[in-house]
C-alpha cells in the first residue's frame, strides 16, 4: 500500500515531465509562430541528432550546438528566435538584438540565471555570484568583487602580467636559439595565460602550483589552470546528460563513476584553494605585507574575509572563467594576425609607432628597442585606453567572429512576459547565442570575414549591409545588462598587454599550409592542434 502510493505519484511526474510537458511547450510557443527544432520526442528528444553530430567530429567542427542548429535548418539561414527541445520545457535560443535589448535593459531586472545551473556546478563554484540568482545580497557582492577591476589594482596586476611575459618571452627565444623552436599555439597561449592571471589571482605563492587528479582512474599532478579548465568543462557535460534532460531532481546529485571522480577532484581542487588562503592569512600578519592580487582583497573585504568556503566560491568562478576565455581570446587573434598578412602589417605598424622615441619617424619593426620597464610604460592603464587603436580593433573582431563563449549560461525570466512579440514562460531556459548574434547578415558586412576596421567610426565597416547605424545589443560577447561579465576588462586588458609582447619578438609561422587557408575554431572548451614555427624578431 505504502508503495503504491509512493509509486503512482513518481509515475504520473515522469509521465508529465517526459512526455506531456514537452508537447505543451511545443504547442505552446509554436503558436506564436516561433520555430521549433524538431516534434519533441519522448525520453530521447532530440538527442539522436546530437549523438551522430558527436560521431562526425573533426578538427574544422563548429561548437556542437552550432552543428546541431546547422543540420537541422539544413545549413540555411538560422532564424534569429527558435525553441530548441533538448529538455521538457525547451530552450528558446536568441541572437535577435532588439530582444536582446529588452533582455539585457529595458526588462533587465526581471531576468535571472536559470536556477538549475548552480545546483550543477555547487561543488565547484558554490554561491559564486555567476550562477547565484539576483537578490540584493548578489548585487552586494558583486559590487565588493568589481573592486578587483578598478584602475589602481588593474594596473598593478597588469605590471606584474608585463614582467611575467617578457620573462617567458627571453627564456623561450633561448630555446628557439638552441633548435627548439616548435610549439602548438593554444598550448603555448594557453601556458602563458595561466601563468598571468594566476598570479593575479593568487600573487606570489611557495606553494607548488600544481595538485593531484584523478583521470582515467590514475592519479596525476596537473597545474592547478588545468585543473580548473577539466573541472568546468567536466561539469557542463554533466548539464547535460539525458538523465538531467529528464528530470531537475538529479542536478545536485554524482551519478555514476565519473562523476564521482568529478565530484573527488572539486573536493580536491577547493582543498588546495583552502591551503592559498591559509598560506596568504600567514604572510598578512606582516603590517608590511602588500598585494594587489584577488586573494588578498578578499582577505581584506569585510564582506568575504570571515567567511572561507564564498572566497573559495568566487576564485574557481575567477580562475575557471578567465583561463578558458582569454585564452581562446588572444589564441585566435594571433591566429588572424598570422592568417591575414593586412592585419599583421597595421599591428607592426602601431607597436612600431608607439614603441619608438619618435612616433613620426618610427625606427624598423625588427629594430625596436624594448625592455619590460618600456612595455610597462606604453602598455599602463591610461595608455591602453587611449592608444593602441588598432590593437583594440583586431581584439573586439576576434571577439565578434569567435566569440570564446558560443552561447550564455541559461538565463530564465522571473514572471511570464513578453519579450518581442512572444509570451515566454518563466520556466523555460533562455540562451543567448552570441555566434548567431555576431554573424547577423542584417547587422554586419560580410560577417565571415575578420575585418577589425568594422569597429572604427571612420570606416564604411562600421555601417550595416544597408548603410545604417547597428542595433546597440548586435554586439555583445560578455553577455549585458546587470549580469554582464564581472572580468570584461580584465580579459581585454590582458589580451592588449600580451599580444604586443609576443608579435614584436617572435615570428609565427604555421606548420601545415592547410592553415593558412582555413582557421579551425577555437573557443573556451575546444582544443585546436595548430603546430607552430617559431622564431625571433629583434636584432640584438
């Protein structure tokens, strides 16, 4: 007896949330005349399509989704609004910027990071202010951590980031002097990038920065940058396995033997975050101690320095969502600035101009006299705002036609309400495709093409196909509104003061030709193979 009744109503939940709740929410945004992908299937909906997109896979393979929305509009236009029916209630995938604009201004404020999300990554990233619905103790909190990206830490963290690279750069040009000069490009990006913003993070540390992982059922020391990458692309599959497909009670759950091991390597992960603390707390009781670094200003915030486990919270969502995209960021700009001989040719142009003692006679390229003390002049807070326009240029392009991240984490709205034309429930998950977004023929000129100049004022690029001015949201790779990327400008000033360091002592060539006809993607979970000859510029 007591079975049953616990049986029937478990019965009748599955039986709505797998077969019943699909089809009404299919009729139900259908009706309005929004395309939907595919007659929702019961227990597999569309996930077959997505399992043969897995088995075809290959090094020029758009991101998956992308893919998944390509097969199915038949590699035709994409409309700018559609109901994607990978979960019972749908995901309605946006890239029109005039809902854009109500998502991220007008509506704002009724607009929230699906609940779902945080349940999925808690063992990581905890009550980080990223994935934590909008109350005003997130708002507080985010306005405490925006304290990490104001002009005096900025520009203290972007000194010691100016060093750290010209130092990598000197011992790199050693070993392409003694014959070692082959790299894979996201690899050795990738290396730097960790290197810069964990000591951001982190400052100066005696710890080993380096932690034990389990994979493939063996343990082994990987960087803690790695770490942090495996961990969050680890858990965005787990969002989206069939079974959370089905049903919302399993998202804080570990199902099954890798997932397992993912929960013992966030346990492990988050330890080593507690040693940093404990080492950092020790070093503070010298009166003398100074720092700029994350850690530090936790330590000294009087919202987070008592309580431990949200100061572990928001350094793996800093760690996490910084490493992935500014190295994808500054990957793929030196891959257009080697792809595209016009691009590499203004960039010299203006290190060379900038670089020199004279701007109006700017000594050669290979010529250039540099040392860290002259990069930390010409790349300081002040100037990377008001020179380095091309720089600038060629970094907002990159961003535009390869986006690090291809969509948003799932946002959902806090009442139903109209967003357009449309009446959209506040159950469904929305999503904001910013590759659609960005490659919107009605917004942008060729929008295959890399073409910097198109965010010059001066240039007809800067116009639509049309002539017209673009909509203010057709633009928008951190997301907008008040849950727009905390470390928008940290990312971009990162990528300004490391890119002009690497292109004017090393010359990058492709290894295989193929390269230089076509760019494979590359955003935050994607491992391009891009071999690399390197060697060095400047005349001794």
């Amino acid at each position: 007896m007591i079975f049953s009744l616990i049986l029937w109503p478990f019965i009748l939940y599955v039986f709505w949330e797998i077969i019943l709740k699909p089809y009404y929410y299919y009729w139900y945004y259908t009706s309005q005349g929004i395309i939907s992908i595919c007659v929702p299937k019961p227990l597999i909906f569309n996930l077959l399509i997505l399992k043969k997109i897995l088995k075809n896979r290959y090094e020029y393979s758009e991101q998956i989704l992308y893919e998944y929305y390509l097969k199915y509009f038949q590699n035709g236009e994409i409309p700018s609004i559609f109901i994607d029916f990978r979960a019972a209630t749908g995901q309605l995938v946006i890239s029109d910027p005039d809902i854009l604009q109500e998502i991220f201004v007008t509506k704002g404020k009724y607009v929230d990071k699906l609940y779902r999300v945080q349940k999925v990554f808690y063992g990581l990233t905890g009550e980080s202010v990223l994935f934590e619905k909008t109350t005003e103790r997130q708002a507080t909190k985010r306005k405490h951590l925006s304290a990490a990206f104001y002009k005096d830490k900025m520009s203290s963290n972007l000194k010691v980031i100016i060093r750290k690279t010209y130092a990598w750069i000197e011992r790199l040009k050693i070993e392409i002097k003694n014959g070692n000069n082959e790299r894979e490009l996201n690899s050795m990006i990738n290396q730097v990038i960790q290197d810069s913003i964990l000591i951001s993070i982190f400052g100066e540390t005696s710890l080993k920065q380096t932690m034990p992982f389990i994979q493939d059922d063996e343990v082994v020391e990987i960087s803690l940058g790695f770490a942090a990458a495996n961990l969050f692309q680890a858990l965005t599959i787990k969002a989206i396995t069939p079974l959370r497909t089905f049903v919302s009670f399993l998202d804080q759950y570990s199902i099954g033997k890798s997932e397992r091991t993912l929960q013992k390597n966030q346990q492990t992960f988050r330890e080593y975050l507690q040693k940093l603390i404990n080492e950092r707390k020790v070093k503070m009781q010298d009166p003398n101690y100074v720092s700029a670094d994350f850690l530090t200003m936790l330590l000294t915030d009087d919202l987070f320095k008592n309580d431990e486990n949200l100061m572990k919270d928001e350094l793996a969502t800093f760690m996490t969502a910084s490493i992935l995209t500014t190295t994808a960021l500054i990957t793929n700009t030196l891959y257009y600035y080697e792809f595209q001989p016009e691009v590499k040719q203004k960039l010299r142009k203006e290190i060379s101009a900038i670089m020199s003692p004279d701007r109006s006679n700017p000594a050669p390229f290979e010529n250039l006299k540099l040392s860290p003390e002259l990069w930390i002049e010409k790349l300081s807070y002040e100037q990377l705002q008001e020179d380095w326009k091309y720089l600038y240029l060629a970094i907002q392009e990159s961003l535009r036609i390869e986006p690090p991240i291809r969509s948003s984490t799932p946002m959902q709205l806090c009442k139903t309400m109209k967003l357009g034309n449309y009446t959209v429930d506040q159950n469904t998950s929305i999503a904001v495709n910013f590759y659609l977004l960005h490659r919107n023929p009605k917004e942008w000129q060729e929008p295959s093409k890399f073409i910097p100049e198109r965010f010059d004022p001066q240039s007809p690029y800067y116009l639509t196909p049309d002539g017209k001015k673009r909509k203010q949201c057709s633009y928008s790779p951190f997301l907008g509104g008040r849950r727009i990327c905390l470390g928008k400008t940290f990312a971009e000033n990162i990528a300004k003061c490391i890119i002009p360091i690497i292109i004017s002592e090393l010359d990058i060539k492709f290894k295989k030709d193929y390269h230089y006809e076509k760019k494979p993607p590359k955003y935050y979970s994607a491992e391009i193979n891009v071999p690399i000859v390197l060697s060095t510029i400047q005349n001794d």
